[in-house]
C-alpha cells in the first residue's frame, strides 16, 4: 500500500508520516520543501513541488492507493487578507487533484478541513458533522467550498472520501509566528520573555486537540474504507484564560497578559461533537490538554 | 440614483432594465455585449467587457448607488463540465467586486443566486432561506461560496447586501440552447417541429417562475435598503409532465415526450418558500404558470 500525503512536510503532515512509517507502508510526501523542524526521514519518498502545479500534483499520484490531502496555503488570518489568493491557491489546485485522481483511479481520499470555522458561529454545542455550514471567514469558506468538490467528486466518479474537520489543533513542529494556534504562540513568547496579548476577554472557547490524536484519526481514515465527514476533536472546550493558567502551571512563569479589543473573526464558543469518529474508526483523543501542553513546552525548549 | 447592472443584457438582466427604466432611474449596464433579442435601449449606459476583467468592473462602479450582480458565466449543465472555469469564471471576479465595492465605496449589492441548487436536495418542501445549504453540484457549490463572500464583505465593510435566490426563471428573452429552462428549450422544440426528450420519468418537480416577477424583486431589493437572503419562486410546483401537459393547451400540438434515464445532477423536488419576500418588500409573483407560458410562447413565434 502506498499512500501520497500532500503537505507531508506540514505541522500536522508530519505527524501523519510518523503514523504511516510505523504502520509500515509505503509514503509518499508532496510538499514544497522539506520539514522546517526536522531533517529528511529515511523511508519516505519526497517531492517537492507546488500544489498549484497541477501536472506535478497528477504525477505525484501515480501508483497512490490513498491521499491525504492536508495541503493548505493560508491560516484564516491570512486568508482574510487576501481571499482571491484563497480561492486561487487552495480551492482552484484541490478541483484539479480531484479531476487528477479521477484520471489516475485512486480509489480513496482524505481531506483535511476545519471544524473551528465551517460551522461559522455554532447553534449546537458541542457541534455535530451534521449542523448547517455558515463560515463567516474566507478560510471557513473556501474550506466549505472544497469540502462541497470532494463529496461532488466522490460520488460522481466513485471515490471514496473522507473529510476530517478538526477543531484547533496544537502540539510540536507547529508554526508559532502567532498566524497559528495560541498555545504553541504563548508558549514561544513566554520561552522568550515576551508579553501575552489576548484578543478580547479571554472568554472565548475553543476545542484543543493534540496533533497526535488528529494525525492518527487521518491514518485510520486512510486505512479504512468509510467514506464520510468526522470532526476531530478534543470533546471538551477551553477558554483562553483556561489555556493561559495551564501554561502557567507548565511552565513555571507567571503569565499576566494583556487583553486588547476582540476581533470579528473569532467565532464565540466552539467545541466539536466527536462521537462519529468515535463510533466508526474506533478513535479517541489520548491525550489530554495539560499533557499536551508539557510536550509542546518540551520539544519548543530543546529547539 | 445610479443603478449598475452586471449581465444587464443578459435574460434576467434585460428584464431588471426594462423595470429599472420604467422606474426612472439612471442605468448602467456592465456586460460582454449588447442584449441578444433586442437593439441597444434608448437611456442606457452601456459598458462592454469582460467581468473577470477586474479594472473595467471597478470602472463601472464610479458614481453607483447600488450594484445588481446578476452575471454567471454559467449554467448548470456547463459548469459540471468545467469545475475550475466555473470557479475561475464566477467566484473570483466577484470577489474582485466586492474589493472593488470596498475601494469605490458602493453601499448596496443585489446578488442573483440560485434557489435551485444552493440548498442541495431539501429536507423540507417548500424550502425557507435557513434551509442547510449542502449543494451537489458545481453550480451550487460556486453560488453558495459566493454566497458567503457577499456576506461576509457586507458583514465586515458595512455593505448592505441582498441575495436573492430564484427558484427556475423562464420567460421571454431565454435562450433556449437546451441548457437553460426546459420551458424555452421545450417551447423552441415545438416550433421547430422537433421531439421532446425528458430525463428521467417526467416527475421532477421544480418551482417556475416567470422572468419578470423576478426582476421585480431585484429592483425591490435594489431600492431597498433592507439586507438578507430571500427566495424568488412561484410558490407551487409543477413536474416536468404538467409542464408538457401545458404547453400541449397553450401550442395545440399533440406533444409526445421521449423519456431518457434520470441524471444525477437533478435534485428530485424544489419548490421554495418565498414568505420572507412577500413579508419582507411586499413582493407576489402575479404571472400564472399557463399565462406565463402563453407571454413565452407569443415572443418566440414572433422572433
């Protein structure tokens, strides 16, 4: 079996390729570079390339029994500041894999989506696969958009597709240039004596989940033959002023924060319902947030 | 008062110019060319180009009150075939509209959406606007996005913005290719002495309503100043073999269908629930299926 993992070289991607190595099948990343953090693994093959290119994407594919598409080229703070360049690079080279696959026949997909921001602002929570998508971001809506081509295709040349939609994922070898997740940004500023800032009041929810558990629901995605969306997360939420005392704990430093006007593009509360993952790939998040939390402050402090 | 009209020579276009003239306001037409069945109208200002042409839309949009964006640079039928083109052609320059809105500073947009497609296949007959939006096909993911953007921009950069959501417009000026409307593609069959094939059993049920109780709304809208998302059907249903069955009464021909396997790009039954317009802008479609068939039917033999 050898599965083709786009974005292979990514935060999550990378954990996914762990996954896969010790799973002992065949991987294949496409990515534009090697990983940032770590040096080339022995065992995968690479190639680096633009996911914009389509030809180079369709020649990646060859003898692909599984991909895993994690490739994204915006965070929704970028994609809010330019969502031609959303839509350009992330929807338009997704329609072309698809048509790809379509040529080449692999037989199943899994896609990586976005739980904290398809649903927009939640009626329900925690928040079900099935609860209508109003994004209110350019991420959330190109994700949809995408999401939307993958079932389309799925059904009309008969691949089989997974759509993953983790809430916010957090852990080693993420980027913490502040576009990405707050724990692995407050944790990098509190390495380097920096304030915290806070958008808002603190008061604001989200589901953390640990890169590992959501790498390891992909693999299974990709093992597997159920075609479906599943959200990935934690099935619990946490406040930013949960996360700044779970930092505090972890790191020992006495964290006083500034809190600054909040911002349009939070969406208030969101905690994903994660019982069909659950119930169909037989998966479980492990581990929890102040575990997760220590091994992120590790692996930033050995950098 | 300055109205542009964006695909104001087009079907549903010609129709929202008539009505706008009538009402004695300034009009600007934005389109690739003049109408198809008619010479150039006397009070229009016409601007010929190209809509993914992003430097003569924001040119069009000087001295605007309010933008009516009713251009598709496809239909259903065509945007299958070209998924990429559909996003290309479509989703991109209107994101470049509305930067463009944000730049000249027009306040107020009225979106042409698709009530047929955006919600997928409904779980409630008639169909209200907060409805899941789950669409099937390319079209509909297209609209939907769109959709989303129209919102979001009108959210973030105090644009009033208005979708309207048309059920199946027929009526004269259609083209009647075999792409668009089966009233027009049908009504042009029985001119020409040709055979009706139907896809599927004939029982697809779909909402038609006539072009200018269509256009009535967008201009309602256009002078308006309420935002949101509002059905424009008929408020009724009828399956493909009442429509034949009526155009038999209205042509006197003895119409007999082939029928053809069903395709999947039909959703079995969409008939919209247009209480939000008629509550909202005092808005009733008055033109009577066989009325409007009849009105159809008189322009085309007259071509």
């Amino acid at each position: 079996m050898r599965v083709l993992v786009l974005g292979g070289s990514g935060f999550i991607g990378s954990h996914v390729v762990d996954q896969l190595l010790a799973a002992d099948v065949k991987v294949r990343v496409f990515d534009r570079g090697p990983e940032r953090y770590r040096e080339k693994l022995p065992g995968v093959e690479y190639l680096f390339g633009d996911f914009r290119d389509s030809v180079a994407v369709i020649e990646a594919l060859a003898d692909c029994d599984v991909v895993l598409h994690l490739v994204t080229a915006t965070v929704p703070g970028t994609a809010a500041m330019d969502p031609l360049a959303d839509v350009r690079d992330n929807l338009l080279p997704t329609i072309a894999l698809l048509e790809g696959m379509v040529k080449v026949k692999v037989p199943r997909l899994v896609y990586l989506s976005s739980g904290g921001t398809v649903y927009g602002v939640p009626e329900a929570v925690p928040t079900p696969e099935n609860h209508p998508l109003r994004p209110i971001n350019s991420y959330g809506i190109v994700k949809v958009a995408i999401e939307n081509y993958v079932t389309m295709y799925g059904r009309e040349h008969g691949i089989s597709t997974v759509i993953i939609r983790p809430s916010n994922p957090y852990g080693p070898r993420q980027g913490h240039t502040g576009l990405q997740g707050i724990i692995g940004t407050f944790l990098n500023r509190i390495l380097n004596d920096e304030a915290i800032q806070i958008w808002g009041d603190g008061s604001v929810v989200r589901d953390y989940i640990y890169v590992e558990d959501v790498a390891r629901l992909c693999c299974r995605a990709a093992f597997g033959d159920r075609p479906g969306v599943y959200n990935a997360g934690s099935g619990s939420g946490l406040s930013v002023n949960e996360i700044v005392e779970a930092l505090r704990d972890v790191t020992g430093k006495d964290i006083q924060p500034t809190y600054l006007p909040g911002r349009a593009i939070d969406v208030p509360r969101s905690v994903l319902d994660i019982s069909q993952a659950r119930a169909e790939f037989d998966w479980e998040p492990v581990v929890a947030s102040r575990e997760g939390i220590d091994l992120t402050w590790k692996w930033m402090r050995e950098l």
